[in-house]
C-alpha cells in the first residue's frame, strides 16, 4: 500500500538565533508521519494540505499580502 503524503506551511521564528541566517519566513515540508507532532520554538504551523499546490497558493497568498 502506498502511503500519501501531506504538506506543511510553516512560518520560522526569525527572531531566534537558530534562524539568523534563514533568508525565508515560510517553507512547505513534505511529510509522511501523520503521528509527529511538530512543535517548536523555531518555527509555528500554519496549516496542513492534501497537495503541494494548495500548499504553495496559500504561501504566495502569504506573502503578497
């Protein structure tokens, strides 16, 4: 059985020294683990999507205002 991934948009914490050297404020990751909980003080999860597509839209949504 092949197992379908989901998306991640997640926006980082720029104010934290692990980032200074990031040069975006949100990335998409790809996930397989639906049981992970990602919980940081780097970075916070805006939301969770069934495509990459509907991952992206948002993240350009973002950040054209």
């Amino acid at each position: 059985m092949k197992i379908k991934p989901y998306y991640i948009l997640l926006k980082w914490n720029m104010k934290h020294p692990e980032n200074r050297n990031r040069t975006n404020l949100y990335e998409i990751w790809k996930e397989y683990d639906e049981t992970y909980l990602f919980d940081s003080i780097l970075y916070s999860v805006i939301e969770f999507y069934d495509s990459l597509s509907e991952a992206r839209e948002h993240k350009r949504r973002l950040l054209n205002g």
